[in-house]
C-alpha cells in the first residue's frame, strides 16, 4: 500500500475525542476571545472555559483530540490572572508529564505566563513619558479603526500609513523605541505595530533597538518575530517565525512565507508566546476578511 494511503488508513482507524462536544466548543470559546468587536463576548467565552477548567481539570488529548487540547491551554493561559495561571500552567505540566497535553501548549503558557508578569510589573509604576503614551496611542487608533472595517480599503490603509511616518520617525529619532518603562507595555506594543505598516528601510533601523529593548524586558518577544519575519522576506531571507502572510492570488487566502526549520516552527513560535503558526494564519484570515484581492477570472 503506497504510504499516503498507508497514513490515511491509520488515521482513519484512530478512535476519536470520548467528549466530542467539548472539542467543538472548544475552538468555539477560543475564536471568540480572540475576535474584535463581540462587546461582551470575550469574557463569557474566558469564563466558560475556566468553569470548565475548574470542573474537570484541563481537557486530555484523549477527550477531546490533540488540536483542542492545545487550544484549551491556549484560551485559559491567555485570559486568566497570574495566580489561575499558575495553576493552570502547574496542571499542564502534569498532564505534559502523562502526554495528555501537547508540548507546545506548555512552552506557550509557560511564555505567556513570564511575559504577563513582566507586564503587570511595568503597568505597576505610571510611564516615564506619559505625554508620548498618549501620542502613540492617538496614531494607534486611525492605523487600527482602517484595518478593521468591515469594508477593508488599501487606499484608506495606505493613506493613513503615509499620515503616520513623519510622527513615528520622529519618536524613533528623538526617543528611539519606546520601552515598558516609558509608555507602559501597551503604548510600546502600539508602537511596533504601527512601525511594521512602515517602509522597509524605517523597519530595519527599527529591530536592532527592539531587539535590545526585549533582551533587556522592556519589549514583547512577539512583537520583535514580527519585524524580523518582515524583515526577512523584504531582504529575500526566510521568516524564523513565520509571523509575516501573503495573499494566494489564486484562492483569495492568506497564507505564510517560507519559513526556515518549519518542523520546528510551531515549537519556537510557543517559546515566545505566539499561537501555532496554522491557527495564526486562520485567525487573521477570519479577522481581516477582504484583505486578499478576489483573483480575476478568465473571460
């Protein structure tokens, strides 16, 4: 038997999730945190899933399949304080100890966990510069209200993105790249975002000072794979993380640029906090809709 349909054959025989309702929930809850615009929503989904996650524990591999148990540690280690994530993260390396949960939803909480801690330190003592906090997030709001809109236009994206230069160089030049201790890990986040929107040459002047400011704790781990990625694929280079998509001018989808050691891609992604590379690509895909040009059909 040729070994495609060797594999398909075994996957076929493999008994399916003893809670199969869960499993389609699950990813159902997920969807809806990371959503934009569902007043209200977000937090029901957190607190269906953490009475769950009181109740019975995290769901296994066995009950619910090996995606859906990953994403139950996801939407958990996403949305809960520090002391339930620590439990949470406690429980999963239990279950890791008995392969009822994937590896990489541990290294995912494990890094969410560190991150939200450093965080919750800055957000502790007020910003150095609150006056320049206020002025990234007075860019913030144009830069993100023209991606989000229902009726997503490029020449809209592109003009605001043009409105947006002259300021941000102007805070890279003076100020370099803000840090948590100047604006608050929100405003620094803001900040990145809006500089990925930016030429390629800003980008580059860009990651080096990023760089220094996540050795240093003062930037997001995530948010530096983004400007690298970019980075990367501009200079023809392979993405190390795979944060950087592209339209199939075929289907009109979203998809990633090639990435270096794909095998491991979805392992260094969980060490920095960042979803599974599949998972990202849908959940952008789903938030972003019309991004990608329908293709042309012959006549």
């Amino acid at each position: 038997m040729p070994l495609p349909q060797l594999l398909a054959t075994l996957l076929a025989l493999q008994p399916g999730p003893k809670d199969p309702a869960l499993a389609e929930r699950i990813p159902q809850l997920l969807h809806t945190l990371l959503s934009f615009g569902n007043e209200g929503q977000p937090e029901a989904a957190i607190d269906e899933g953490w009475q769950v996650f009181l109740k019975r524990g995290l769901p296994t591999v066995a009950e619910v399949g090996e995606e859906a148990a990953y994403e139950f540690v996801v939407l958990i280690c996403f949305s809960t304080p520090e002391e339930s994530q620590a439990k949470v993260l406690a429980e999963a390396k239990r279950a890791l100890a008995r392969h009822a949960v994937p590896p990489d939803a541990v290294l995912f909480c494990e890094a969410r966990a560190r991150q939200d801690r450093v965080k919750a330190h800055a957000q502790r003592h007020p910003p150095t510069d609150p006056a320049l906090r206020d002025e990234i997030r007075r860019l913030y709001a144009p830069d993100q209200a023209v991606r989000q809109a229902k009726d997503f236009d490029i020449e809209k994206v592109t003009r605001v993105d043009r409105e947006t230069e002259r300021p941000l160089k102007a805070i890279f030049e003076s100020q370099g790249v803000p840090t948590y201790d100047m604006v608050g890990p929100e405003a620094a986040s803001m900040f990145v975002v809006m500089v990925q929107h930016q030429s390629p040459d800003f980008r580059r002047q860009v990651l080096p000072r990023l760089r220094a400011n996540v050795e240093a704790g003062q930037a997001d781990a995530a948010d530096y794979s983004m400007v690298y990625d970019r980075a990367a694929s501009e200079e023809g280079r392979k993405q190390r993380y795979g944060q950087n998509l592209e339209c199939d001018g075929k289907s009109a989808t979203m998809h990633s640029m090639p990435i270096e050691d794909e095998t491991h891609v979805d392992t260094r992604r969980a060490r920095i906090g960042l979803l599974r590379l599949a998972l990202y690509v849908r959940m952008v895909s789903d938030l972003s809709p019309g991004v990608c040009p329908a293709p042309h059909t012959a006549r």
